[in-house]
C-alpha cells in the first residue's frame, strides 16, 4: 500500500503523512473508507507504532483523517480541494548569514522575538520581580546557606506522588 524509502533524508512520518495525504485528495483513498489500525500498519511498514501514530495525528488535525473511538482512523469527507501545498527549496545551514556576527545597523529588526531564552524588556515586569527578589532574600536568607532534605522537599515529593498515581497509575509514597 505505502512505500517507505529508510534511507531518505526525509523523515517516515513525512513520507507516510504525504503519500496518503496525496492518495485522500486524488480519490485513491474514497471517503468513510477505513485506514489500517496503527499496529497492523507499523507491522507492514517495519517502523514503530510512534511513526504512524504522529502521521494520523497530523493528518488528523489537517482535517484530512478523523477517528471513531475503538474503530480506528477513517478518510474524511473534504467539501473543498485545498490549496496545493507550496514546495520552496529550503536553505542550507551554511547558506544563512549568521546574524550574531553582524554589526547592530544590519541587523533585521523583528515584531516578536520567539526565542525561549529572551525576555521581552517592555513586558517583563521587572521592578515587581526585583521586589520580590529582594523580599525573599530578606525573609529566608539563613535557608540560602543549609542544604535541603536529601531526597527533595516533601512538598514537592507529595506533588509528584500525586502525578504519577494520577497520570501513570503508579502506587508509591513520597518517600
């Protein structure tokens, strides 16, 4: 059914997303017609389950799968052909100007900064972090110089026994 290349740059999920992306909009795969469970699919393609369940993910919140539950993943009904995707060479790493060596002027100026590990200056609320930065110092500066409980703060250990009976199942004390 589908055809996976192991020795591609492109990733298996990628390959496996767009060869049944092609084969929804092209009709081969009618609509209500039901996909192979994840398994039976990971089995025939040599690959994880991880694989083809991301590729039913993504296609499935691209609208172009849905699923009923305890039935699997079937081909959506699409009321519309979408727009065909845009294919644009990607640039190479050692294509792209490093911007950190470059003098402040040529910089380009952005809207948003995205980058995790910088903070936006105007919406930082700086003076209320120094305030309370300050007033912790203050309060608990003798706990600055005493190690903690070996195995963490209780508090903390009673959160995560919490979690994992919560979310994994698992029975255990914070201890």
């Amino acid at each position: 059914m589908f055809v996976l290349d192991h020795n591609a740059p492109e990733p298996l999920y990628v390959q496996l997303s767009r060869q049944i992306r092609e084969r929804v909009l092209s009709g081969k795969l009618l609509a209500d017609s039901k996909l192979p469970s994840v398994r039976d699919l990971a089995a025939e393609l040599s690959v994880s389950r991880n694989t083809v369940e991301s590729t039913y993910l993504e296609l499935h919140a691209e609208g172009f799968i849905y699923a009923r539950p305890r039935s699997g993943y079937f081909v959506s009904a699409l009321d519309r052909e979408p727009a065909p995707p845009v294919s644009r060479p990607r640039p190479h790493v050692r294509d792209l100007p490093n911007l950190a060596d470059a003098p402040p002027q040529t910089r380009p100026v952005f809207r948003y900064d995205f980058h995790p590990a910088r903070l936006d200056r105007d919406s930082f609320p700086a003076p209320l972090w120094r305030k309370y930065y300050l007033e912790s110092l203050r309060e608990h500066s003798s706990d600055l110089a005493v190690y903690g409980e070996m195995q963490g703060h209780q508090r903390l250990r009673l959160c995560i026994q919490g979690y994992l009976e919560r979310s994994r199942g698992v029975v255990c004390t914070p201890e």
